[in-house]
C-alpha cells in the first residue's frame, strides 16, 4: 500500500518494480510499518536523477521476513550511509528543517523487533533491506 500511495507522485521516466513473494505474518502495526516504507520508497525516488528503478521485494528467510527497497540512484559514501538513521538539520532554499523521516523510519523497525541495513555504491544506487521476526515476538 505504501508504494499505491507512492505510485501517483513519481516521476514517468522512473519505472517502479515489485517483486512480492507470499511471506508468513509478521506481527506489527500496520500504519507504522507503511509509514516505514513510504519514507524509504520516496527516499529512493528523490535519489534517482532523470530515469532509473525503483524495487521493492519481499522475501521469507529462515524465522524473517524481508523488505527490500533498491534504487538505480545516485547512491552515497559508507560515511553519510553510516549517518543516514541519525536526527539532522538541513538547509534548503534559505530554509533550515529537521530531517526525521529516515529516523523514524529506523524506530518503527526496532519497534516491530526488525532492524534497518544499507548498502550503497556511488554512481550505482542504494539498497535498504528491513528484516523482521515471522510470528510473535516474545
């Protein structure tokens, strides 16, 4: 559904990909979760410069479940991936605001008892994978 809500804002030259496998239920809160992937799926989008992709895949390993968001975009340095959760000021357009999306995105994940990874390469795009427990947690 995050990618449904997504879909209308994103740009023609951007093909949006999903690759859902049937996964078992994970036990959460399904507004939270959405707003997790939304961040992260428009993230990707405002990555990419002119045409490119952008996946999103779901996946069953083992006792997980995993989301995978990946996009053709710009990609970033292991040094600001490594900052990408944190809380930040930025400047744009004269105007100073906080950015929290991406922090967010982060609590809900430890919140449901899953956990955040990234993977990026200059030039070649951004890989955020979400994994979480399958059943209840404890």
């Amino acid at each position: 559904s995050a990618m449904a809500l997504l879909e209308p804002t994103i740009p023609d030259e951007i093909e949006l990909k999903r690759r859902f496998e049937r996964v078992p239920q994970i036990e959460g809160w399904p507004r939270e979760l959405n707003q997790a992937f939304l961040t992260v799926l428009r993230n990707a989008v405002e990555a990419i410069d002119g045409a490119g992709v952008v996946s999103a895949q779901t996946i069953a390993i083992e006792d997980r479940v995993l989301v995978r968001v990946r996009d053709t975009g710009r990609g970033m340095s292991e040094e600001k991936a490594k900052h990408l959760f944190d809380m930040a000021w930025s400047e744009e357009s004269g105007r100073t605001k906080m950015r929290m999306g991406l922090c967010a995105a982060h609590a809900i994940t430890q919140k449901h008892g899953g956990s955040i990874e990234v993977s990026s390469t200059i030039g070649e795009g951004t890989t955020v994978t979400f994994t979480f427990p399958i059943g209840p947690r404890v």
